[in-house]
C-alpha cells in the first residue's frame, strides 16, 4: 500500500540569525489503514536560503522522526518530504528577525497567562488529544476517558468535523479535517461523526476500521475542490469516499450526506479492500458525478446495502455496481435502491454490469441515457472477443462511440453504444453519427466488425419519452432475478429481461409489467397476455364474451373432457342405463340455434364409441338429431326425447359387468 508523508512545525518563528531553528516533525502513514509507518526512510528538501541539518531521516517505531530546519534569512521556506509510491508532504517554515522574535514572546507571554485563567478558555478550540486545565472548554469536554458505555462526555457521544478544523480547512480543504473527525471517531469507540457546514475536499475521504462497530457520519454538503483528481475517462474516476480496509468487511455504516457534488471529475463513492455491506448511504442530491456509487474494486461479498436519496441528476451513471475482479467471492447481491427521482444521467440510472442479482428497484426514474444508443446488429465478428471488457472505442471510420455492452432479444442481438456528447431525439442538440449499414470495428481489438440495421436513441419514439433508465445488463450472466417496483420509469434495457419481475408505468409503453418474462396489458375491456421473451404479440386474450388462444392447444397426451363420468353397468338383454342428459345451452348463443355435443364413450371392455349428436329445445319438448356415430361391438347406444333434454342410453350384454366412461364436450 502507498504511505502519506505528513510534515508538522514543532517549533515556528524562529530567529533568522543561526542562533535558532525551526524543527518539523515527518510523519508516515499507512493510506489505507492510517496507522504508523515504522523504519520508513523519506528524502527532504528545503527551498533555497534554508538548510536542513539531515537530507533524510527514517521513522522510529511510533512512525515519526525530526528533522532541523535553519536560516540566516528572514522569510518563509517550502520543506518537502518524498519518498517512492508515497504521497509527498510540505510544509512553510517562517523565519523571523530578532525584533520580530522578541515582540511575539511578549504576546505568547500575555495569552499564555490569559489563558491559564477560566476566562482564557474561550480563546482556543477543542482537540480531544490535548488535556485542557481545570475550567477550561476543552476540559469540560475531554472529563473522562471518552467512553461509549458512559456518554460522559461530549467526545465519547459524537464528533464534530469543525472540532477538527485546520489550517488546510482554513483556506478552503476540508480533507484532513474531515479524515482526522472520522479516525478520531474510529480510533476511540466513538459512533457519530457530524458536519453541518459545506466542505470541499482535495483528494478521497477513507471511512475504514469499522468492521462489526458501524459509524454514523452524516454531511451536510460535500465539494471538490479545483486541485481534486480529474478524470480522463468513466473508468479513471477518483472517489470522494472510499469505504473498507484489509481488516475487515464494513458494516452498519449510516452514511448521510444532503449535497454531493462531484465536479464533473469525481465519483462520490467507491470501496476498497473488504468494502461494506449491511449499510445505509443515503445521498440526497447528487449531481455533477461520474458515478455516484461505483462498486468492483472491493475484495469481499459487498451485499444486502440500502440507497437511498432524493434527486441525482446530472451524473454519468446513478449507481455501477459491479462485482469485484479479484479476492473471495466478491460479489454485489442483494441491494436496494429507493431513490426519489433518478433522471438525465447521461449513462443511466443504475447501470448492473453482469451482476446485481436479487437488487430491488424503485423511485421513480426518467430522461436518462441521453448519450446512449441501441443499435440492432445483421452481422457481427469476434463481438464475444469484446464482451465485459471496458473503455473500449468503436468506429465507423470516422466518428468513434464508446462500447458499452451487448444484449440479445427476440432472436436479434443489440448492442449498446455511448457518445461523447447528447445524442437525444428530445433534444435535439446532436443526431447519431453512424449511418445504417456501415461495418463498425474496434480501435483497439483487432478482428471485430458489425454491421447495424437500425439504431435507437433516447426520446426517439412518437411522443419523445422513451429513454434508458436502467440498464439490464445480464446477458454474461445465468440469470438476472432482480425487482423493479417503480413509479415513472421510461426504459429497462439489456438481456435476460424474463428473469426479472418488472412493474412500472409510463405514458407510451403498454408492457411494463412483467413476471419472469410474462407480460400484461389490459384495455379495460379486453387482457392480453405476452411472453415478451419471445415475441411482441399475445399469445391469449380474453374479454367478457371469449378467451382466444391465437396458438395451438398443445395438450400432449393429456384428455380434453367437458363433461366426464364413469359409470359400472350390468349386463341385460333389454334394460337401458342413463349415461348423459344432453340439453340445449343457453350459453354463448348467437341467434335460436340449437346446441351440438362431441360425445365419447370408452369401456374396460374392446368395445368403444363417438356420436356428434344435435339437440333443440322447443318449449317443454325436445328433439335431436344424430349427426355422425360410431358404435363397437357388444354395446348399445340409443337416444330419447324428454321434456327434459335428450337422454343417451347405454345397455351392454358382453360382460357381467361393464366399466363405462363417457365425455360430452359441446361444440
């Protein structure tokens, strides 16, 4: 792991006559887990007109060492620590002229006793390491050892990051002051860690060392200063957060933060190491971020965390969870996101890269995938050679998008490509820049070429409101089994849609609901069901008059029975048995038609029958008419007019006894 070069003045002001020195105390540090750098050997060097008394110094066993700085000059001069792969440190030295020295004794004198006095107290801030005199605020906060059981005093039941303010904060940089507010609060058992105030930071805030504890830190609003990592890309974002160490995986963090802004450089968060799991990150607003929440660089199982928030607009991507590539079993199951209102992310709201499975979905989530566009490919060559891999560039030849993903559906493959820039029909602002038809290669991956038929942009549609909201991106993987239970939700897009339970709404698209690839719509007159894996048009519908199946019945070997019953008749030369009354329906009539049966007739014996037979009531009496029929041998099937319906009657003298199963189906 790098180390962090910290270099603090011991002593500052000294005399600029050689009869004094500055010392500076060089601290190294672990930057992933914060401790102490012991036998580190760091290089200084001083600007000119000052001199150090050693060009290099080696850390003692608690991490630190001294170094002297001298001058004859008065002024002020840049120390700078280095060592390789470590984070450099400086620090400004002052040198003073005699006069000066004397004048700011006799100050130092008079706060000094000040400050020995009750009243004096109120001069300073509050450093929970230092040990206040009696009276004082600082004391009043440090009275006793910081202790959770207790909650004796301030420290022990929260922090807040002002008490940690710095000359760096002083001038804008909130990083150290927030960073020492959460160590301080890790190191001592200390739970909570406040920030009421707007904070801009330089470079990434760790939350580490909370594994099986929890913290709760929540931020009011948090920046990026102009000297923050810029990105060059999606992928080279630098988070403003990092959560998770190499001790452990981080759970029960309560993150809050009101206002995250990343400066259109930053991501808001990232893990590392172990990462975290079981948490609550709740971002309200967030915008101007790479990706708000990027996952896959942690080492362990990062599951079953809670997002929520109010309103991310303005962001590459919502959320890119993503398994990590190396470590134990390092994936992102699990999550559930309930954010407001995602929209106009350029990427998507939520983009689950080949993972995610089991996430729950909701908010409400519109206008994103502006720069996205799905193209519908006739052709394609070593496209499997690019799948999963990241940041690479496709080109016509001329114009280059970047690749994103592919997906297939209803017997077609598609691939998802991003630009630069808005490619939106809505807006307008710029149209998509490859033409239907033109073979597509990859700038770096040799031996791909693609040929599209068609090419679909966000708000291409009639009423310009279909756009790419989250991106379902599970064609690598066996299955997706996510839930989307959202309010406004424009688009799902991507492969193996009919493992997941879809339900949403939006003004243009009628298959919103979805179960594991069955699709609903209902006019309010007439359902319909789809299996939308498959094919765009149902396969059943039913209204109040009908069910229509417009595919075949496949029943295999199983029986189609109307009306059923099994009967044990006796063996007579003369008497009949009743098998079936057979009635004219008044159900699903047109006009006065009369009904018409289909009737089987099986037995135990080798003797069977079938019979379509007509029956028409005409007041109290009715007649029939046997249309076709066949009768085996040693049976006997007649039918009777009653003033009741037209009975099928059965006599049998073959067998003492003759099992006899009939089914009337109406036709």
């Amino acid at each position: 792991m790098a180390n962090v070069i910290t270099l603090t003045a011991v002593t500052q002001g000294a005399q600029a006559n050689n009869s004094a020195i500055n010392t500076v105390q060089v601290n190294v540090k672990d930057s992933v887990t914060g401790a102490a750098v012991a036998n580190s050997v760091v290089n200084l060097t001083v600007s000119t007109g000052a001199n150090l008394n050693l060009s290099s110094v080696t850390t003692n066993a608690a991490g630190y060492n001294y170094v002297d700085v001298a001058s004859a000059t008065a002024g002020n001069f840049t120390v700078t620590g280095t060592q390789t792969g470590a984070t450099s440190g400086t620090l400004v030295v002052t040198f003073t002229t005699a006069q000066e020295t004397a004048a700011a004794n006799r100050v130092l004198n008079t706060m000094q006793t000040s400050l020995g006095a009750s009243a004096g107290a109120g001069y300073v801030g509050w450093d929970s390491s230092v040990n206040y005199a009696d009276g004082t605020i600082g004391a009043a906060f440090n009275s006793g050892a910081a202790s959770i059981t207790t909650l004796g005093n301030k420290a022990a039941r929260y922090i807040d990051i002002e008490d940690y303010a710095d000359t760096a904060s002083a001038s804008g940089d909130w990083t150290t002051a927030i960073q020492s507010a959460i160590d301080a609060a890790t190191n001592n058992g200390i739970l909570e860690v406040r920030g009421t105030g707007s904070y801009a930071i330089s470079g990434s805030i760790q939350i580490r060392n909370i594994y099986n504890t929890g913290l709760n830190l929540s931020i009011h609003k948090l920046t990026v200063t102009s000297s923050f990592p810029a990105n060059t890309g999606f992928w080279t974002a630098t988070p403003m957060i990092v959560i998770g160490d190499t001790v452990g995986n981080a759970s029960g963090l309560n993150l809050f933060i009101n206002v995250l802004d990343g400066g259109s450089k930053a991501d808001g968060i990232q893990p590392t190491g172990y990462g975290f799991s079981l948490s609550h990150i709740h971002i309200g607003n967030a915008s101007n971020c790479i990706a708000v929440i990027r996952m896959g660089a942690h080492q362990w199982p990062n599951a079953s965390n809670w997002i929520t928030g109010d309103y991310w607009i303005n962001n590459y991507v919502g959320i890119f969870l993503a398994n990590g590539t190396s470590g134990t079993t390092p994936i992102v199951e699990g999550w559930k996101v309930f954010v407001k209102f995602i929209a106009a992310n350029f990427w998507g709201g939520i983009w689950l890269f080949n993972s995610g499975q089991y996430a729950q979905l909701s908010g409400d989530w519109d206008y994103n995938g502006k720069r996205l566009a799905i193209l519908k490919l006739s052709d394609n060559t070593g496209l499997t050679s690019i799948v999963g891999q990241t940041g690479l560039q496709l080109t016509d030849g001329t114009n280059q998008l970047e690749f994103l993903y592919y997906y297939t559906s209803l017997g077609y493959t598609y691939i998802v490509v991003a630009s630069p820039n808005d490619i939106s029909a809505s807006d307008g602002v710029a149209t998509f820049p490859w033409t239907a038809g033109s073979t597509i290669s990859c700038t770096t991956v040799s031996g791909v070429a693609m040929v599209f038929t068609s090419s679909t942009v966000a708000g291409s549609n009639a009423s310009q409101t279909n756009f790419f909201d989250i991106l379902h991106d599970f064609e690598r993987a066996p299955f997706a089994r996510i839930q989307v239970n959202a309010g406004y939700l424009s688009g799902v897009i991507g492969g193996l849609i009919y493992t997941s339970t879809l339900q949403y709404e939006n003004s243009f698209a009628p298959l919103t609901d979805s179960y594991t690839g069955l699709s609903i719509t209902n006019t309010g007159s007439a359902l319909s069901l789809y299996n939308s894996t498959v094919e765009t048009t149902p396969f059943m519908g039913t209204t109040a008059d009908f069910v229509n199946f417009n595919k075949k019945l496949f029943m295999k070997d199983y029986l189609y029975e109307g009306v059923g019953s099994a009967n044990t008749i006796a063996a007579s030369s003369s008497a009949t048995s009743a098998l079936a009354l057979l009635k004219d329906s008044t159900n699903n009539k047109y006009l006065g038609e009369g009904t018409m049966y289909d009737i089987t007739l099986k037995t135990n014996f080798s003797t069977c029958g079938s019979f379509r037979v007509y029956v028409i009531a005409s007041g109290t009496s009715y007649s029939h008419v046997v249309v076709s029929s066949f009768v085996g041998d040693a049976i006997a099937v007649t039918f009777t007019d009653t003033t009741s319906g037209v009975q099928m009657n059965f006599r049998q003298a073959a067998q003492t006894y003759m099992q006899v199963v009939t089914n009337v189906v109406r036709v």
